[in-house]
C-alpha cells in the first residue's frame, strides 16, 4: 500500500512530523512518503484562476497516485491548524483528472500538549474530508495527548494502535480495490 503521509505543522520539530515518522518506522511492508505543506500560498481564486500552483499540482499528483493518506494534525484553538485547512481548500479545488480526494482512504491521527489528543481538531478534519468523498477510517484513533512524554520515547501501546491503524487502512484499500 502506497500512503501519502501529511504533517499539519510546519514546525522543524513538530511531534506531529515525528507522530508521522514512527507511522512510517511501524508501517512495515507498506510505502510511506511524508511529504511537507511547505511552500502551499494562501488560497485565493484570483491565484487559482491565474493556474493552480505548482506546489497544488504536486501535492495533488502525489495523493492521486497513492492508495491512501494518512494526516496527523496539531489542535490549534480545537480545530486544526490553518496550514492544513489550507491545503485541503486547494485540494478541493484540483479536480484535473479528478479531485484528488475523492474516494481516497483517509486516516487521521495528531498529537497535542493537551489532555485531548486532538479529539476536536480530529472531528473538524473528519467532517470536512467526508464530505470531500474521502473513505474515513474511524477505528482505531491514534490520538496522543502530552506530547512531550509520549513522543520522546513513544510507547508500545502506541506503536501497537498505530499498527491497527494502518492495518485497518489496508483493510479498506483491499475493499476499495475489489
């Protein structure tokens, strides 16, 4: 299974990233490629009518081509951050071939110094994505509170639900593939 992993932090070290980075190290006979937000401008339609951005494009093509995507978002005032909502607009907005997307097998995951893990930010992104036409995996929910502690040295039980996660991705692959 081919997984495009997005971090919703640019932050050089976001625990997001590293959240993502252990996903890859866990995701054994599975192709993880993280790829960075960095460098998407602010959606606005004079820009777009002007051409999709080139990092749009490759961000788009990059999605199209993988069986699945798998994001990790901050929670920033219990929602997600504005980087990440930012690139799921432009996202909704390539639909050359087809809107990226669509169909796609989406997992959600994201850590934060609260004790919430980022249920809220989680909630807003499921939301927004299914109603993009994105196959939601819903269980089970990697959601990693105090950050600090648990990514430093992440624990078993972490990198178990992880697996499950990823296992449950391919699961949905498989169905979508027929």
């Amino acid at each position: 299974m081919k997984i495009i992993a997005i971090s919703g932090s640019l932050r050089k070290a976001s625990f997001n990233t590293k959240l993502l980075e252990l996903v890859k190290a866990q995701a054994a006979g599975h192709d993880v490629e993280i790829v960075s937000l960095a460098g998407i401008p602010l959606y606005d339609q004079d820009v777009e009518d002007a051409g999709m951005p080139e990092s749009v494009t490759a961000l788009s093509a990059k999605i199209r081509e993988a069986d699945a995507l798998y994001i990790a978002t901050p929670e920033y005032n219990f929602s997600t951050s504005g980087v990440l909502k930012n690139a799921i607009d432009w996202l909704s907005r390539d639909r050359e071939p087809s809107m990226p997307l669509g169909g796609k097998v989406v997992a959600l995951a994201g850590t934060s110094a609260g004790m919430s893990g980022t249920s809220n930010a989680q909630a807003h992104l499921r939301h927004t994505l299914a109603l993009l036409g994105c196959d939601m995996v819903t269980n089970p929910q990697v959601l990693v509170a105090a950050n600090y502690e648990a990514m430093v040295e992440p624990s078993d039980m972490l990198k178990d639900l992880i697996g499950k996660q990823l296992g449950a991705m391919a699961k949905r692959v498989q169905m979508a593939q027929g």
